[in-house]
C-alpha cells in the first residue's frame, strides 16, 4: 500500500492499514476486578462483541427485565437501566444483601446472568494472565507492576477481538468501551503507547508485536450504569476468573458462557505488547 493509500484509508488503534466496508462493530471490556498475589493469582478480562443495531436494545432489555422481576419498586423507565455486579449477586452484598436474597435465590439470578452471551448470541472473548508467570525487571515499582499487568491481560484480550473480527466479519471494524477507572485507563494508556512508529508516523511492520488491523479510534472510558452491555463482560470475566481457581460451585455457571467464548485457533501465536520505557 502507497503512502497515499494509507493516509486517505487512516490507520487503526494499532497502526495498520484500515478494513473498509461493513458496519462497526461495538466492544465492551471488563475485567473481574482486582485480583491479589496469593490469593487470585489470574487476572482475567473479558470482551464482548456486540452489533448495535441487533443487539443493543436486546441485552439492555434482557437486564431490566430481570432486574423489574426482581425489585417490586424498581422500573427502568423511571430509574435507569440496572447494572448486575456479579461479585455482588455471588457473595450477597450490594443490592444482593444475604439478609435478603437466600443463597438460592441469588444463584437463580446468577445463573440468569450467566447464560445471557449464549442466549442472545453475543461472542466473548477472555484474556488471562498468570501474575506469577512475568518477570519484572528488578526495581520495578508495584504500581508499575499492576499497569503493565493489566496492560498485557487487555492486550490478551483485544487479540482474541481483532482474530474473531478476522475471522467473522473481514472488513468491518471495532470501537471499544471500557469502565472508567484509573487502574483500567492506566493499562490502556500502555496499550496506546505499544505500536512503534517511524518519524512519518507509520507503524514497522513487526511480526511479533500486536497491531490490531479492526480496533479503531481512541478507546471510550465510561461508567458502568452509562453503557449497560459492559456489565455481560463483567459476569463472563468475574466466572472465568473463579473457574480458574477452582472455585466451588462456579463449574455450572462456566458451561453456560463457554458456548459464548471464542477460541482462537491453536495455530495464533501471542504476540507482545511493545511497552513504553517510561513506564516498563
């Protein structure tokens, strides 16, 4: 591709040459909050892939729906969309107090959320990191740690995106949304700062390094009660992580998102995440 191609056609989040053509596709990331050495050793994130247009409207109302069985004084009309927090209908706090939701009674809701994806055909995707298994150069700062961290396990994941946009739906593109908080934007910040490029602007082809050709424009930051569907990502990531470690009772609630999930070809190879200097 010319020079002039590539500037009239844009470049994608990771510095390769836009798809064209096709709808866009909509991206939710969540991961399943912040796990701590020696006691969740995984960090796990999850993406679900969504059509705006097919799916929106549907997720937002499956959600409501549950929330107005739920709740007799609860209305979305009136009160705005319900957000499920899955570690809140699992452990009983929240707006799931134990004093109020038997354990029965929650794992009813749970399994609810859980079989969600597969119902409404939404396609997720899941990055795991094994904390134990990165070696930090001596002196790196925990902090620094966490970012790099939670950097490498969205990159995991927006690989796992970029493949199934590859592999379902060529020359169509992607827009991401993750929560607004600062341990997430931290790690994104280093997921924007991974493409090396040359003084023109322009990405070196590099065949170990992740430069997604379908991710497009800056990631949008949001809250959890402004953009519902994050909240499937949420509940795919928070089980994900608990099957993990072989939490009980969370196998049954596993096989109901793993028709969901998307497996990448045992043929993909993982690619880095070139991080900035500055902060590895």
């Amino acid at each position: 591709m010319s020079d002039i191609e590539r500037f009239v056609r844009g470049r994608s989040l990771g510095g390769g040459p836009l798809p064209s053509g096709g709808i866009v596709r909509h991206v939710y990331l969540d991961e399943a909050g912040i796990s701590q050495n020696g006691v969740e050793p995984y960090l796990v994130v999850a993406a679900a892939i969504t059509n705006p247009d097919r799916h929106w409207h549907d997720i937002v109302n499956y959600y409501d729906v549950l929330a107005e069985g739920i709740f007799d004084n609860y209305s979305h009309e009136r009160d705005g969309h319900f957000i499920f927090h899955a570690k809140d209908v699992w452990h009983g706090c929240g707006l799931f107090p134990r004093e109020t939701f038997s354990l029965q009674e929650r794992m009813r809701i749970f399994r609810q959320l859980a079989q969600a994806p597969d119902l409404l055909a939404i396609p997720i995707c899941i990055g795991i990191l094994d904390k134990g298994k990165i070696a930090f150069r001596d002196g790196t700062s925990d902090a620094a740690k966490m970012s790099i961290s939670h950097a490498i396990a969205f990159n995991l994941a927006m690989q796992d995106v970029d493949w199934w946009m590859e592999e379902h739906c060529t020359g169509q593109i992607a827009m991401v949304t993750a929560e607004d908080t600062p341990v997430v934007k931290k790690a994104l910040q280093l997921f924007h700062a991974s493409p090396q490029t040359d003084g023109r602007g322009y990405t070196h082809e590099n065949t170990n390094v992740f430069m997604t050709r379908s991710i497009v424009d800056s990631i949008n930051f949001s809250v959890k009660r402004s953009s519902p569907i994050m909240q499937m990502a949420d509940h795919c990531a928070f089980i994900a992580r608990r099957s993990l470690t072989d939490c009980k009772f969370i196998g049954e609630y596993k096989k109901m998102i793993d028709p969901a999930i998307y497996a990448a070809p045992t043929s993909r190879r993982i690619l880095l995440l070139r991080l900035s200097l500055e902060v590895w």
